[in-house]
C-alpha cells in the first residue's frame, strides 16, 4: 500500500517520531491483514474509517510488515490507518 509521510517531531528523550497515513482500501467483513509499506514497525495505529459506519476494530498491533483490522458485519469498507513509527 503506498502511504503519505504526514510529519515527524522528537519526543522529550530525544525518540525521533514520524506519522504516516496508510489508506487501507479492500477491507472485507472478516479479520484483514493490510501491508504498510513503512520502512519500520509502527508503534501505534489510529483507524479512521472513509466510507460506512459499524463494527470494526484492530485484530492485534501493527508488525515490521502489517496492520490487522477486523471488520464486523455491514461495516466500513475503507480507512485511513494514521501509524507512528
């Protein structure tokens, strides 16, 4: 998935953060793995469904490779995974 480097900001300890919007387009209502494309594991992920409303949620943290979202019944088709990483 192509994704957009939205900014970076160092936290108090000096961690160097960047944040990158991640569209997830072709989720089904099931368990979903969607590749980030980051050159990094995410630390966190916020979902931000785009189109439809219901049932959904993150099926485990994001790994070096993945996201996971699962979608219930008549749920969301798409997102926009906002990573920090």
């Amino acid at each position: 998935m192509p994704n957009t480097y939205l900014f970076a900001f160092r936290t108090h300890d000096g961690a160097f953060i960047r944040v990158a919007k991640v569209p997830v387009t072709t989720v089904a209502g099931q368990a979903n793995t969607v590749t980030h494309g980051l050159p990094a594991a995410p630390l966190a992920a916020i979902y931000v469904p785009t189109s439809g409303n219901g049932n959904w949620y993150e099926t485990q943290a994001p790994d070096a490779t993945n996201v996971y979202i699962t979608v219930g019944a008549s749920g969301p088709t798409s997102f926009n995974a906002i990573c920090f990483y």
